[in-house]
C-alpha cells in the first residue's frame, strides 16, 4: 500500500471512528449527564450546549471519512471490477453511509429544536416531563430513538471495513478474482 493510499484509508477510518465514537459517547456520556443535572429545567440546555459544541468536530470527521471513502473507491477501481464481493461490500457501506447521514442529520435538527425550547422543565436530555413543551417534547422522544441509529449504523460501516480489509489479502484476493472467472 503506498503512502497515499495509507492517508486516505486513515482519513476513512478515523473519520468513521469519530463519527460512531462521538455519537456513543454523546447518547450515554453527555445525555446521560444532563440527566442527572440537579435543575430540571437546565437538562435539555446542558445536553444541547454539548452537542453544538461536538457539531464542527463531528462534520469534520464526516468529511474525513467521506473524502477518505471517496479515495479509497478511486484507488481500488480495478479490485471493484474484478473481484468478487468487494463492489457489493461497497455499495452497502455506501447506502449505510447515506442512512448515517440522515439520520446524523434528523438527530441535528430536532437537537435545534431542543435547543431553542430554551429552559423548560425534562426528566433529561431526550426525555420529556408532562411540563415540557409539546414541540421540545416531541423533538426529545425522536431524539431519544434516533440518539441510536447513527452509532449502531456507523459500528456496522466499520465491521464492513474489516471485512474489506480481509478481502485485500493476497489469497481473498486470487480467489475473487478465479470465482468472477
């Protein structure tokens, strides 16, 4: 693997594992925490000031991993063509990638929607109390679900990785090629 391919496959992976990282630690560290601040009425507040200050190094890591994946597609163009199960393996990682997006992106907006409710009284971060807002509230039970979907997406990205890995080995690699033959 030359030194540029090694870059790019770094970019990819690291992007990815602070993409899913970030957003585990954020649905048990940091929504977890507000939960337990003392004035109910700042919980949603504490747990929105975190997540908008993790947004620009969470975007940074989605651009990483895109421009990564990106280059990784350009540079294993041959092995896609001809070795069998690396362009299947890749077009799920690529349909998962669009799902984590999405779903990265629904969490960001009702996390605004949060966010601008202001203080108002919640049992914690993603759980409303009967006083809570109807707007916030309904934004916190989506978001309570959703806090999942991009960690528990992203995880599987990176086991299709390793799987893609394994299949850059010298003897993956002779015998996808015999069985498109």
């Amino acid at each position: 693997m030359t030194t540029r391919n090694t870059v790019i496959r770094s970019m990819h992976d690291v992007g990815l594992a602070v993409w899913c990282g970030g957003g585990l630690m954020g649905a048990i560290g940091l929504n977890g925490a507000a939960n337990q601040v003392k004035d109910s009425k700042d919980r949603g507040a504490t747990a929105s000031a975190g997540w908008a200050r993790w947004a620009p190094v969470n975007a940074a890591a989605i651009g990483m991993h895109a421009i990564g994946g990106i280059g990784l597609i350009l540079a294993n163009r041959g092995r896609l063509a001809q070795q069998d199960g690396v362009a299947a393996n890749t077009a799920v990682k690529a349909a998962l990638t669009g799902v984590a997006l999405a779903s990265t992106a629904f969490s960001g907006w009702k996390g605004k929607i949060v966010a601008e409710g202001g203080q108002f009284d919640a049992k914690g971060a993603v759980i409303p109390s009967a006083t809570t807002p109807e707007k916030v509230a309904s934004a916190q039970q989506q978001l309570r679900i959703a806090q999942w979907v991009t960690p528990a997406v992203t995880a599987i990205i990176i086991v299709l990785g390793a799987a893609q890995g394994e299949q850059q080995r010298p003897s993956q690699v002779l015998e996808g090629l015999l069985s498109r033959s």
